[in-house]
C-alpha cells in the first residue's frame, strides 16, 4: 500500500538525516530513482517552492513530495513520518537536559556548547550568503539590514517584509 | 507556565511567518520565546540548538519539541511540535496544484531574491547578539573564535563542533580564573 510505503520511507529519512533540512534533500533524490514517485525536475521545483513558502525546507519538501505521491494524505503521512523520529528521541533527551541540569560536568559540556552553538549560527548565515547573495543588490541589502537590526531591534517579520518590497523595487 | 493554547498560538505564529528556512526559524524562536514571552533564557536556547544538530530531523522542529518539553512536558512537545508544523503543511497542500504559476511568477521571484539577503541579516543578527549577551568570559569567546574557524577552515560537520564544544568546555572549565563566575 502506497501509504504505508510513504511513511516507512520518510520515516527511515527523519530516522537518519542528521544536520536538518537540507540533509534530507539527496535521500529525497534515492526515493526519485528507487520509486519514480517524482521526477528530479519536480525535486528542483519543491526546493524552489519550498523556500518561499513558510515553514522549514525540509518539512515542505516532504508534505509536497508525499502530496506528488499520494495526494492530500499522501502529504500528512510523509511529513508524519519525517518528523516522528526526532520527536521520539527529543522526548528522551528533553528529560535528560532537565534531570541533570545541575550536575558540574553536564555544566562544563554546556559552558563549552554554548559558544559552539553561536559559531554554527553564524556559519549557517555565512554559507546562506554565499548560496545566495550573489549580486551586489542583495549583498548591500543584506548589510544595510544587518546594521538596522542592531539599530532598531524590530521582530524578524519586520526585516523580511522590508527585503520583500525592497527586492520587487530594485528587481532583485 | 504557558498554556497549551498560548504555545500553540506561538508556535503556530513562528511556523506561519518563517520565510527562508530553520535558520529564521531559529531568529523568531528566540524573538518570541526569549526575548518578548520570556518562557525560556538565552542559555537554554543555545544548548537545545546544539542537540538539534546532533539529533536527527529538521533542526528548528528539534528546537520547538524541546521548547514545548521544557515548557509543559510531554503535552507541551506535542503541542509545540504539531503548531510549528501545521501552517507549512497547510500552504503547501494549497499551493501544490498552483506549482508553475508561483516559479515562473518574476515579481515573486524579486520579493524572494530580496528575503534571502534578510535572511542573512537577521540570522547574523541573532548570533552576534547572544555572543554579547552570553558569551561573557575570554575562555568561551576563545571556544567560540576557535569553532567558527574550524568551521571556516575545515568545513568540519555541525555534529564534530557540538563535540569540538562538549571537550572544549570539558577543559576550559580546569583552567583557573581570576574570580569564581556563575555559569
């Protein structure tokens, strides 16, 4: 049953991609080749959809690859199925950080955590304006928001409704 | 303690309004949790972003079930997790059958050229700012200028710096400094 074979399949993925949403991506391409559920083309096409719309790339990827599939249902069971294993074993690690909080050498792990924490946001950033500030429009917008943001501290919706109108402006 | 309506009513916010993937995920979790609701400290943040690397799944829904957890156990997670998820399920199921339009669309195509650069600017943003506010002794400064630079240089793995952390603050907690901190 094509259901069944959805979940079991978005499962094993939600199961194995470690490193988020973008991880997901070449397993996603296996599925195309192992089962022509959807082309490489309507992979491309996802991605593309999945970025400007809300949500993480990684679930979108999965509720439209299952919607390819299986329709509607399709959609729900692939990204039931993607997201239930981490579910399961955040639970457990949930319970674990909580118990042991106060506990001296989970304390030092966590002093030492913390800034490794920020340098991979910042990477993250880092690598997103490499992928996709490649014209000297977007990378002065990109700067003229980052000062703003350390001048009015305003809710990240602000920003991203200002670069939405700024990029249909000046025909980004 | 938040109610579960007041989580789902947050998460499903963040899950609505996040353009441009996990990392503004990320940006809106600490704006609305930290910042304005104040249900959760920057240092809690910080340690729940670096188990969602190492954990499988996507790394801003990791973050959110750890969130609702910590908020109000099990219920919270599920409620937190199902809200965060919810909208992008939603539009997606609406717009699967507007598919060609929305790519071949040149002024949707310029809005979102545009929110990538903010993209950039708000993830930026958020980690110089819990690096000021966090960060605060040379020891931890010092652990984070040396994973950025790994990462910099080596392009080593999210899961190799949360480890890289792990022993960094293993050791860094032995050497002695000058007045006893809080950390």
């Amino acid at each position: 049953m094509i259901y069944w074979q959805l979940f079991y399949e978005f499962l094993t993925i939600g199961l194995v991609a470690i490193g988020g949403g973008l991880v997901t991506i070449p397993f996603l391409a296996d599925l195309s080749e192992k089962f022509g559920w959807f082309s490489l083309d309507e992979l491309t096409d996802i991605i593309a959809i999945s970025e400007i719309t809300p949500g993480t790339i990684g679930i979108n990827v999965a509720t439209f690859a299952g919607f390819k599939t299986g329709g509607i249902i399709g959609g729900i069971i692939a990204t039931l199925g993607l997201a239930l294993p981490a579910f399961i074993i955040l639970l457990f690690f949930s319970n674990f950080i909580l118990r042991y909080k106060s506990n001296p050498t989970f304390q030092s792990i966590l002093f030492g955590i913390r800034p490794a924490a920020i340098a991979l946001i910042l990477y993250a950033g880092l690598v997103i304006a490499k992928l996709s500030l490649t014209e000297w429009k977007t990378q002065l917008l990109s700067l003229i928001l980052l000062i703003l943001s350390f001048i009015i501290k305003k809710s990240p919706i602000f920003y991203i409704a200002i670069s939405a109108i700024a990029g249909i402006i000046f025909e980004m | 303690m938040p109610s579960l309506a007041e989580i789902f009513a947050v998460f499903f916010k963040i899950g609505m309004f996040t353009f441009g993937g996990g990392g503004v995920m990320i940006a809106w979790i600490q704006d609305e949790l930290v910042r304005k609701k104040k249900w959760l400290k920057d240092e809690d943040f910080l340690y729940f972003y670096a188990i969602a690397q190492c954990t499988p799944g996507i790394i801003a829904i990791n973050v959110a079930t750890m969130v609702g957890y910590t908020l109000r156990k099990k219920a919270g997670a599920i409620v937190s997790t199902i809200a965060v998820i919810l909208p992008s399920i939603m539009v997606i199921l609406l717009i699967a059958s507007l598919l060609p339009d929305i790519t071949t669309n040149v002024t949707i195509m310029h809005a979102f050229n545009g929110i990538r650069a903010s993209v950039v600017a708000i993830i930026t943003n958020v980690a110089v700012n819990m690096l000021i506010n966090n960060v605060k002794d040379w020891r931890g400064r010092s652990i984070f200028a040396l994973a950025f630079l790994l990462l910099i240089i080596f392009a080593i793995s999210p899961v190799t710096t949360v480890i890289f952390g792990c022993a960094a603050g293993i050791s860094a907690q032995k050497i002695p400094v000058g007045k006893k901190e809080k950390i």
